[in-house]
C-alpha cells in the first residue's frame, strides 16, 4: 500500500481551517489522497483527517511535524500526525477465552491488520500453544487474589518494555488499576459482551436473557478508571428470540464480539478516531 501521512486533528470550529490545512499541503506540492470532517454544532468543535501521499511532500514526518505547528497553534488545534510505513505496536492480553484473541491473530497472521504483535499478555496459561503457534512470545503473569497490585506492576512493565501503542483487552478478564488507565488513555481497546449502556459487568449474557430481550449486541470502548464507561469506539447487535438460552446467546454474541473488536481496532491503528470527551468520532 502507499506510504501515507495521516493528520488527524480538532479545534473550535471557525472559518477557515479546511482552506488553511488544505492550502498548507498543496503550497508544497502533496497529494490529498483521502479526507474527512465533521463539524460538531453541539460543542463547536471541528474534526479532520486527512491522508497525504508521503511521496508527494519534501518532508520527513518530523519536519512535516514542524512545518505545521505554526497553523496548529493558530487555530488551537489538538493534532497529530503518524506515517502509515511505520506499523504500531500492539500488545494482546487475555484470560481463558480465547475467540477474540484467535480472531486478531488470525487476521494480523493473513495480513488483514496493519501493525506489530510484539507479545501477549495473559493472567492464565491455556492459550499459550495457539499464541506460539503464530511465533508471538506469550507471557504468563498469573494472579495472586490477595495481591493483584504484583500481577498489574508486572502488566505495566511489560507494556512498557515492548514499547506498545495501543492495548487491546480480548476478554482479559481483570479491571485494570487507574494508573495504567491514565498512562495509556485512548490506548487501550476493550471488547465488552453486551450492548453498553446496558448490563454493564459481569454476566451480561445471562442478565438479557433473565430480562427477555430480543437484540444482544457488544461494544469496543477505550478503557478508562471508571468500569465499562470509558468513550465507545463501535458497536454491533444481532437479533434473538424467547427459544435461545443463555449459552446460545454466548455462542451468537461470540461473533459479535470478534467483529466489533477488529474493527475498533483496525480504525485505531488508521487513526480514525478522534476522542471528544467521552465521546468519539468515527471517520470509517
């Protein structure tokens, strides 16, 4: 694929900005080769991205980088900008189960997602064969009940020595502390079983079946300190009846699951979200 700097950026909506930033790219001879924006009339915020062909620009992406901070600076902007030639860090953690982690790897093994797997975290040893299988090194950082703050304090080592971008929880079934939340806020991806807002927690599987609800759904959020509440990234449902038990509704949300968490992160790894509070926007 061509190599690509994306720009991704908000700031107060004002006249101007597309012009400026469109402008700024073709004065010194890029190529737009995609382009996105949003205009929130709720906040006043304005969102954009824009892909340049690398080829076409004079520029380094740090020089690129410094370039443009004098426009950024002008309209306030909250930016950044990433080069597509160079793939991100993902680290995987997960527990017992294994469909979405399965999922990722099989993907990232046929090339479907563009980034580094430099490891994979689990709190339980059973999905260390299928890991290996994929030459990922698989780290066991089991849990002592009665002091987790080891098992997190080793977690967050790891992170960092793999130098990882983003996380991603699939189905790693421990509530992370805060401070690994704030150091790697909007870098976290979790896939959560249900459909939030509701049934929220654990269960949530056999609380819709208890409550008799026709749609089961999942949802793919930035982890934050406050459980299953952090800024929703994507979500999908898939229609059920009175005839499904619990563990239908397992077996169906599993496909779910697995969809919602690629894509979420497949948008993280193109940078096409942008955070605005605890909401996102999307330019899928």
């Amino acid at each position: 694929m061509e190599r690509r700097f994306r720009l991704v950026l908000a700031c107060p909506d004002r006249v101007g900005i597309v012009a400026m930033v469109s402008n700024f790219i073709s004065s010194h001879g890029g190529s737009i080769a995609d382009a996105n924006q949003h205009s929130d009339g709720s906040t006043g915020w304005f969102f954009m991205r824009v892909e340049i062909s690398a080829c076409t620009l004079p520029f380094s992406l740090d020089e690129l980088r410094v370039a443009f901070t004098p426009i950024a600076k002008s309209f306030q902007m909250e930016w950044e900008i990433s080069d597509s030639g160079k793939p991100k860090k993902v680290v995987l953690m997960a527990s017992r189960e294994s469909h979405c982690l399965a999922d990722l790897l099989y993907r990232y093994h046929e090339q479907e997602l563009d980034c580094e797997i430099p490891c994979v975290i689990s709190n339980h040893d059973d999905l260390r064969s299928m890991v290996e299988w994929h030459k990922i090194p698989f780290l066991h950082v089991p849990v002592d009940r009665d002091n987790k703050q080891l098992h997190f304090e080793r977690v967050s080592q790891l992170i960092r020595e793999y130098q990882a971008d983003v996380v991603v929880l699939a189905r790693y079934m421990q509530i992370l502390p805060q401070d690994i939340c704030d150091s790697y806020a909007h870098r976290i991806i979790n896939i959560h079983h249900s459909f939030l807002p509701s049934f929220a927690g654990a269960r949530p599987y056999h609380q819709a079946h208890e409550r008799g609800v026709k749609l089961i759904g999942a949802t793919c959020h930035y982890v934050t300190a406050d459980l299953d509440a952090g800024p929703i990234i994507d979500q999908d449902v898939i229609r059920i009846s009175h005839r499904d038990r619990p563990e239908d509704m397992v077996r169906l949300g599993r496909d779910v699951e697995k969809a919602v968490l690629a894509r979420g992160l497949r948008w993280h790894l193109e940078d096409r979200i942008l955070v605005q509070g605890n909401k996102t926007v999307v330019f899928n």
